[in-house]
C-alpha cells in the first residue's frame, strides 16, 4: 500500500513514489520509444495504486506530458492529484552556459508566458508546483525572477515553486533558497550520485524544503540491463549519454553493485529503496512507460525498511562525477 511523505513547507502528503513524466512525453530531444496509446493505462494504473504526485514539464513532448496529465486530472476530478511542471529555459540550452544571462534563460516574460501554455495544456487554473527547468545560483539575488515568481503565485495560478537543480551540481541552489521564495528543490539522487547528502539535504531538512529525487536508475544505468553493447537511436539523447565517456564506467559499476545484492532483490528495487530511506527525501520519480514498471516500482513502497548492511554496502558504490558535455 502506497505511504506518503510531506513536501516540505507545503504541507502536501505526496506518494513516495510519484510519476516522471519525461519518458511518456515522447518528442524530439528525449527518449525514444514512447507510446501514447499505452500511457493513459500507465497513468491510470499508478493513481489506482496510490500515486498522487506527477512530475511534468512543457518540454516533455512540447506540451504533450502535461495534456496527457490533464486528461487524467479531468478524468478523476474528485481524487487530489499533485501536479508539478517546469518552464524552460528560453534558450534551451540544459545546462545553462558558463556566460547565460537570466535575461537569456528566464526573462519574466518568458516565465509568465510558459505558466500560462502549462495552464492551457493541462487543463487547469493553478498549477500546485511550478518549477525553472535548469538553475544557476548567480541568479539567485536578481530580483526580476523574483517578483515574476511573487507576481504568478499572487495572481493565484501558482502555489508552490521550485528548481530543477542541474545534473552533478547539488549545492547549486543554496542562495536560492536564500531567497525565501523556494519551497521545493529537484535533484538528482541514486546509489551512484549520493552528493545531494553532503550539503542539501541538511539544508532541506533544516528549512523544511521538500526534495524531488530524480532520475534513481541513472537513465538506465541503475537497471542492470545496460551491456557494453548497447546502443540507442541517434535521436535518443542517451545516445550521447551512454557514449564512450560514460556506457564502459557504468556497465562495470552496475555489475559490481549487482554483486552486493541479496538474492530476489532487483537493482531498481535497491535503487528506489536506497533513496526512500533518507528523510529528506519527499518523493521519488522513476519514469515509468509500461504498466509492469508501474507496479513494480510503486510496489516498492511498502514501509520495509531498507537493511542497515545492505545501506552501508550501497553507499560503497556512490560515484562522484563532474558536469561534461554529454551529461546535460
């Protein structure tokens, strides 16, 4: 049965275990492979087993996660389901550059332009978490992001806001929870990337931030179904992820880790399970495109604490890796 966590400040009861929306948006730039016939069902699925949390975006799909979301929503109006959705970076650039301006990623305009396409697209009057797809925290102090935000959130048609904090860079949102505006960071966090533990997370805690945990099988890395031959469609960007740089390293991580587990147990179930067990941690967001892999990994809460050697041995696989051209 499913169990629910507080989203920080917000006061929200969330699934642990939500939905990443990403793999089902489909379009160019992401993953291939999506299935718009089969997503209703998943989407269906995951609220009948207890999920209340959907992470989307307007880049997923240019719009089409967030439709597919708000078929849902219209279809079971009297369940309350949280909905959290981005905006982009006006550039599209993922990360931002070395030299971007926020006139260059997040103008006001362009932020209040982008809620409202969000609002249109999913079918409703207020989005419960708006989130700015990409962060650097030299913007931090710049009051135009500010009062764009303060503006939305006074207008009515947003209520909570957060930031998808950049791959590999974790800390790269402090001052902006300096700011006081920012009440739930997204992050990524797995067996493999444990940095958010270092500074984050007693950041969080401390200030009741609600924490995201992304991307917890590091884009499939985390699986175990990654070979040294594996291969994606040039149009799938983990095509370039998994290239030679990366595809080597974590095949041979992955098959170490596979070593350190207990008969019976899945590296998906040990990944999800590795990342519910901190407290800081609110919800998790494995993408799911097939009803197997919602059951499965809803399944996984259960309230079964996770073993304390097994805890200690998973820590042993934590790599810390810096932000390269392939990694966005």
């Amino acid at each position: 049965m499913m169990r629910y966590r507080r989203l920080g400040r917000l006061g929200w009861q969330v699934s642990e275990v939500g939905y990443g929306m990403w793999g089902i948006g489909g379009g160019p730039g992401g993953f291939t492979g999506w299935d718009y016939d089969t997503a209703p069902a998943c989407l269906d699925l995951a609220l009948e087993l207890g999920c209340n949390f959907f992470d989307t975006a307007w880049i997923y799909g240019r719009g089409v996660s967030e439709q597919l979301l708000g078929r849902l929503l219209r279809d079971n109006s009297d369940r309350r389901i949280y909905v959290a959705t981005k905006v982009p970076p006006k550039n599209r650039e993922w990360p931002p550059r070395a030299a971007d301006t926020l006139d260059e990623v997040f103008p006001a305009d362009h932020i209040r332009e982008y809620t409202y396409k969000s609002l249109e697209n999913l079918g409703v009057d207020r989005i419960d978490l708006l989130q700015l797809h990409v962060w650097e925290d030299r913007w931090a102090t710049d009051e135009r992001w500010q009062k764009a935000i303060s503006d939305l959130k006074a207008e009515g048609v947003v209520d909570g806001v957060g930031i998808s904090v950049n791959r590999w860079e974790p800390a790269n949102c402090l001052g902006a929870i300096d700011s006081g505006l920012i009440d739930v960071i997204q992050v990524i966090y797995n067996i493999f990337d444990q940095a958010p533990e270092d500074e984050l997370f007693a950041r969080a805690l401390a200030d009741d931030i609600g924490i995201i945990a992304r991307v917890p099988f590091d884009e499939g890395g985390l699986t175990g179904t990654l070979t040294a031959d594996t291969t994606f469609p040039a149009e799938d960007w983990r095509a370039v992820y998994f290239g030679p740089e990366n595809l080597p390293a974590t095949v041979e991580r992955a098959g170490r880790l596979a070593g350190d587990l207990p008969a019976g147990m899945s590296m998906p179930e040990a990944s999800l399970r590795f990342i519910l067990h901190h407290p800081a941690v609110s919800t998790v967001i494995p993408g799911m495109r097939r009803a197997e892999h919602v059951r499965a990994n809803l399944g996984v809460s259960d309230g079964a604490p996770l073993d304390p050697a097994l805890l200690e041995k998973l820590r042993g696989h934590r790599w810390d890796r810096r932000p390269t051209d392939w990694s966005m």
